[in-house]
C-alpha cells in the first residue's frame, strides 16, 4: 500500500465513513488535507466558500435539513473564529456538525511566539461551542479520533463536535492508513418504565393537560401525534419544534397559542425544549405541574424546584407512554370550545400584522407541502413564527435562541445542498444580507438555486423599532446605506427581480422555483406594524421566585 501522511489518511477516513459533502477553505495549516481531499474528489463535494462564517452555516444548514453530519474544515486563529458563529447557531438549534480545526504544530501550540493563526487556548474556546473537543496527539491514531468524532457527532443530543488538526501531524507518514469506522448505533438512556406509568397516571388524572414541543421533539412527529391524539390535548411548538405537529392540526399551536394556553394548562408534558422562555417569562405557579422529558441529562440540572425531570430517549419514551396510557385513560373529547377561542384570541391579536401574513402566506403557497423557509433575523421573522404555517418538522429554519444575524443566506444554501430535492427561500432583510453578500459568488459557482428574498427597507429596523419605542424615540446607528440589489445581484450572474407588493412576489416566486437558480429578489418593503413583541409574549401565570443561576435537579 502506498505510504500516506496524515492528511490523506483523513480524507480517505471521512469518506469510508459516508462523509460526502464538506464546506471548507484552505490554508497552509491544512494543505496535506486538502491534497488528499483533492486525491478523493470523486467521492466527496467540497463546498468552498468566500468566508469561514460562510462555509459553518452552511454546514449548519445542511446538517439542520438533511439530519446528516455537517462536515466544515478551516485553518485556525482567524478562520476558527470567523466559524464560530455557524458552531455556535447549531449548537443552539441541536444540528450535528463535524468540525475539524487546523492547528499550529504542537510545539508551537500554546507558547505565545506569535506563529501564523495563533490563539491561545483554542481548543478552550471550542469547548464553549461544542459538546465535545478533541487534538490529534499522534498522526497514527488520525483514523480513530477522526471515528470517534463522528461517533459523537450521533451519540445523544446533536450537537458540534470539534477535532483539531496539528499541521506537523497531518504531515507526517501513517504506519497503518487503514480507516477506522465510526460507530453506527448508540447506547440510549435505560427506560424508566416507573417513571412511564407515573406520567400516564398524571397525563390521565389532569383536567387540561398540554404538550411542548422543543427541537429535541423533531425527529419523532409521529409519536407526539399520537400521544396528542390519544389525549386531545393541544401541541405549544417553540421556534426549533415548529411542524412537530402539522399547523394545519386542531390541536397545533405556536408560540403565541402556547402562551394562552399555559395559562388553562394544569399540567405540561414538555418534549425536548429548555423550556425557559414558558417558565421563567409566562410564569410557574403551585397550580401547575410540568413533567420534562429530555435526552440530554444536563437540561434537568436546569430545572427549577416542583419540576419532574426524566431522562430518555424522546420517541423510547412517547411510544412507551402511548402504550401504557389507554389503561389509565378514559376516551376524552377534544376542548375544542377552549381552542377555537384560543385561535380566535390569536388572530385578534396579530389581525394589524395584515402585510407581513400577506407575505409569509405568499412565500407558503410558493413553497407546497415540502419547501424550505430559512428565516433570518428580520420584522418578517417575528411575524412569521406565529403566522407561517410549518407542516413538517425543521422545514422552517431559524438561527434559535441565538438570534444570529445573517445567517439565512448561508444557511440556506446549505439546506439546498442537504435537500436538492426541494426549493428553498430565505427571508432575510437588507441588514442581515450584507453579512454574507460575498456568498453570492459560491451560490453562482456551484449552481446552488437557493431564492434570496430581501427586505429592503435602508434600516436595522427591528433595533430602530425598539429604541424609538421604548427609549423615546432615540434610534440611532440603524439607518443602512444598500446597493441597488437587483444590478448586485446581476454583477455576480444572478437574476435579480424587484417587487413592491405581496401580489408581484407572488408571481415572481413561481416563476423562479420554476427556473431553479439562484436569485435575489428585492422588496421594497418600507415601515410595517413591528411583530418584535411576539418574542416576548406576556406572562399568563403568577410567577413564582426563579433564581436561573440557582437551578436543581429533580429526580
């Protein structure tokens, strides 16, 4: 067998591991492994991008739609940290990402000499974004770290795993190049089959019983469903659990809906979600009982006291549960009268919001049953959440609790090359495209046909907003200076269209899906009613004293 140096063996080891698309940039810290990705091309795209925040949220967006892993590779210092928000936006939003880091050579690793790309304590930093962190000490054991990275990447809750890549090592000849294989399966939580009956019991003796639905709820729609149904108890969805259940579904609810109902609610059956906007922001009285059901063990640590926590696999568990329920349950009746006044209280509030649900409801029809909204950071996001209609589940990407600002480009050129299979528009404004206006180029360069739907209106305005309505008026460092997008967009080989109204984007979507490529379509929006308060929906329960700093673990 040819002899092979450090590089090469990991290139050959991400492919026998069924990595086939990668999103990196080169750099001397990582020449022999992109030379051995060179010498594997036929077997693995490499997504090359204009900036490292780029390449990580289209990782991010591929893993987010895909639910394969979202491999990145870009050189250290620097690069890592311009990655960093893409790592940080998945570990918010739970997507498995493999990332591999370029290192200095460990001698020079820590020693302040000021080498090219140094940052001290990197790996330390890493730690903060991801849940597992990893250096290659020995270039003969590349192949096993880099499988017990991917390894990580599938075992309990998604998340970033970050492997770091000493350029001495990737240089260096392998004794033995063969690949090691990653592990397949995982080793779930023991089943608490006590626990199981008791939350029957409970779910049976509650008079108004609801279920939230997080992220961690995603990969099992059908069993929420059920239990749901077995229940007619009404389904809350956080941001990351939207399309759990069907919009369409009586008992479906987002956010705004789930507020009302907290309130009605005597207990809560609460399905991988942090669940810290609901307790700490719409309030946790004695009247009320939560049951949280996670498979990360440290999200019970964060419970506060008079919470049940249980650790389990969440589809182990909800099949479990509705099989053991019919024996505790009489047959009930959906409270349809409490949930129609529910919407009816929903559209009351969100009827002065007639342009942005014009817009959303335009982008729905656009897209079918399957297509992809990515939602940056926008007016149109906040109103969105409440008022998109989200059939299946992660088909509507947000950045989560991060807010990340300009991510929705990359990440949604990300998702398209996770499902090519279906179109893909991102909502963004004119704020947040800029960040990531270079990535235009790659779009073009791999014919990735991702729609970019700009909200032009020459402001951050959601900060503008804010600072003129609560701070009397004092909005400053928020008005934008743009290009003209649609001539922008055609600098760079895109088509560019410009609309003003919800009847034109209308026909302007379909007749771009229709063509399948990259474009930008410029909206020019101007001032609509703000929908910023959807985020912070009001408390509906006499709050009990919360500490977050002080959480405890229930048993």
């Amino acid at each position: 067998m040819k002899e092979l140096v450090g590089g090469e063996v990991l290139a050959r080891g991400l492919v026998a591991n069924g990595i086939d698309t990668l999103f990196g940039i080169p750099g001397v810290q990582l020449d022999p492994v992109f030379a051995g990705l060179h010498d594997v091309r036929d077997s693995i795209r490499i997504y090359h991008a204009r900036h490292e925040q780029g390449v990580a949220l289209m990782a991010y967006g591929y893993a987010h739609v895909s639910g394969k892993i979202g491999t990145l590779l870009v050189v250290p210092g620097p690069g890592f940290l311009n990655a960093a928000t893409g790592m940080l936006t998945a570990h918010a939003c739970n997507s498995p990402m493999l990332c591999l880091v370029g290192q200095s050579e460990r001698q020079f690793i820590g020693s302040g000499l000021g080498v090219l790309h140094e940052l001290q304590n990197q790996m330390g930093i890493a730690a903060s974004l991801c849940k597992w962190t990893a250096r290659i000490e020995d270039q003969n054991t590349i192949s096993a770290m880099l499988a017990e990275a991917i390894t990580q990447t599938r075992t309990l809750r998604p998340r970033p795993v970050y492997l770091e890549l000493p350029s001495d090592i990737v240089r260096m000849t392998v004794a033995d190049p063969a690949p090691v294989l990653a592990q397949e399966t995982q080793t779930l939580p023991l089943l608490d089959l006590d626990a199981v009956r008791e939350t029957a019991e409970a779910l049976a003796k509650a008079e108004f019983p609801m279920l939230l639905a997080g992220g961690g709820a995603a990969l099992f729609p059908a069993e929420v469903l059920m239990l749901a149904e077995l229940l007619q108890a009404p389904v809350g969805m956080s941001e990351n659990g939207l399309g759990v259940l069907d919009a369409r579904h009586p008992l479906a609810f987002s956010q705004l809906g789930a507020n009302k109902l907290w309130g009605k609610a005597d207990l809560v059956l609460a399905l991988g979600t942090r669940l810290f906007g609901p307790v700490y922001n719409w309030g946790f009285d004695d009247d009320l009982a939560i049951i949280k059901v996670d498979i990360d063990e440290s999200e019970l640590h964060r419970l506060p006291v008079g919470l049940k926590g249980i650790h389990a696999d969440i589809g182990q568990f909800l099949r479990a549960l509705c099989e053991v329920l019919p024996e505790y349950l009489q047959k009930r009746s959906r409270p349809d009268a409490v949930l129609d006044a529910v919407r009816h209280s929903c559209q009351h509030d969100l009827a002065p919001l007639a342009l942005p649900r014009q817009i959303v409801e335009v982008i729905r029809q656009a897209l079918g049953e399957d297509g992809l909204l990515v939602s940056d950071v926008t007016q149109l996001n906040h109103a969105a959440l409440d008022m998109y209609p989200v059939y299946k589940p992660r088909t509507y990407i947000s950045s989560g609790y991060q807010g990340t600002l300009g991510f929705g480009p990359c990440t949604a050129m990300g998702a398209k090359t996770g499902r090519p299979d279906l179109p893909v528009v991102c909502l963004v404004g004119d704020g947040g495209f800029m960040y990531a206006a270079q990535e235009l180029a790659t779009a073009v360069q791999f014919n990735i046909p991702v729609i970019m739907l700009i909200m032009n209106d020459n402001s951050y305005k959601n900060v503008e907003g804010i600072l003129n309505r609560s701070y009397g008026g004092r909005a400053i460092a928020t008005t934008l200076v743009n290009p003209d997008f649609v001539k922008f967009a055609e600098s760079f080989g895109l088509v560019g269209c410009r609309v003003h109204t919800p009847e034109q984007l209308h026909k302007t979507l379909d007749e771009l899906i229709a063509r399948n490529e990259p474009a930008i379509i410029d909206y020019r929006i101007g001032d609509i009613p703000s929908a910023f308060w959807l985020r912070f929906l009001p408390q509906v329960r006499k709050q009990k004293p919360l500490n977050p700093h002080a959480l405890v673990k229930q048993s």
